[in-house]
C-alpha cells in the first residue's frame, strides 16, 4: 500500500538544494512565468487543469516539471488531480525579495506589451 | 570610415526591446551571474581580460555575448580591448529591484555554499 502511494509521489528539492540558477531558468520562460503569476494571485494551489496554456499537454506536463524540479512549485497528488502550489516559504526565505520583484517585473511588463 | 567603425560596433536590444524573460535566462548561469556581479561591485567598466573565469575562451566570449544580447551589459570597443558594463540603468528602469534582489541573493547564496 506504501509503495502504491509513493509511486504517486513527485520528487522536490530540498529548501536546501534549491540554487538560485535553477530558479532563474525556471522562471526564464513566459509560460512558466505566467504560471508562476497565477499561482502567486491565488494564493492558493491551483490544479493543473486551471490552467489554460496555448500549448500541447505534454508541453504543458513539461512546464510544470521544470517548475518543481527547480524549486519554485510543489506539486502533489489530491485524487486524480494533480495541484500545484508556489513554494513562496522556501523561495522568501533562500532569496528574500527575490521572487516578488519578478512577479512585479513580470506584472509591468505584461501591462507595457499590453499582455494583461 | 563610418563602416571600418560600425563593424566594430556590437548588437544591443534597446531598452525597450530587453524583456524579463530574456534577462532572467541571461543570469540563469552561474558563471554569467558572477560576472555580473563582479560588474555590479566594481561599479564600472571592465575589460573581458578582467575576468578568469575557469573555461576556455570561447566559452567565456559565449556568455557575455549571452549577456549582451539579452540586455544585462553593454559590450563597447576602447582600442583593442572590450570593456563590459551592467545595463543598470535600463534594468532598474525596466524592472524596478529585480537586479538588486538577485545580486543579493546570489551573494547570499555564495555565502551559504562557501564559493564567497
């Protein structure tokens, strides 16, 4: 029953092997960075399926990855439904500042190329 | 004589052509990111020979092409030397915060991980 739970289980970093490179590739990307604005407006974890990305579902599958794998999301299993949630705790305390200034960057932006 | 000038002279995306996608993938390296912020710390100019990054040369005129192109330094011609300097101006302008959110993360990281 154990091992029928954990094949569920996706791997995260640890707040500890979270490198600021990693992060930066993982936000140096507009979908993944729209995600990232989603996510941070809920403030609250959002399932995949919220998300309406113009790309394929792998694609989309891909996005995420990159996005947990690099410490920026966590994603977990509710059911059949796979929720994601900014890992803002981790991310505050490694780089303080840091992640609000892109969510404003990004805001600023979206508004100067009339992105919304 | 204007043209034994200009092709010496490199590519730069004006200030409103540098998006945050693209400046984000610029510092998403580790090596990059240490040459901007020797750039941040030295607070002027430096010539390429400056800095002793452990990779070949080609790789090294690789990552400050990186960086020019996406926006993060200037690259400009004195005699026979390239001298480099951060696009402060334009980024803050740009993206209020952000370089100085990385540049202490990036500092407070290297501190953690024991590379100064």
């Amino acid at each position: 029953m154990t091992a029928a739970t954990s094949t569920r289980e996706l791997a995260h970093p640890e707040r500890t092997e979270i490198r600021l490179e990693d992060v930066l590739h993982a936000l140096a990307d507009p979908l993944r960075l729209r995600v990232v604005r989603e996510l941070a407006e809920a403030d609250r974890e959002l399932a995949c399926s919220h998300f309406d990305l113009p790309v394929t579902k792998s694609t989309t599958t891909h996005h995420f990855r990159v996005l947990r794998e690099n410490g920026v999301i966590r994603q977990d299993y509710r059911g059949t439904a796979k929720m994601n949630g900014l890992r803002r705790a981790d991310l505050d305390a490694l780089f303080p500042g840091l992640l609000d200034s892109v969510l404003e960057a990004a805001g600023a932006q979206a508004k100067r190329l009339g992105g919304g």
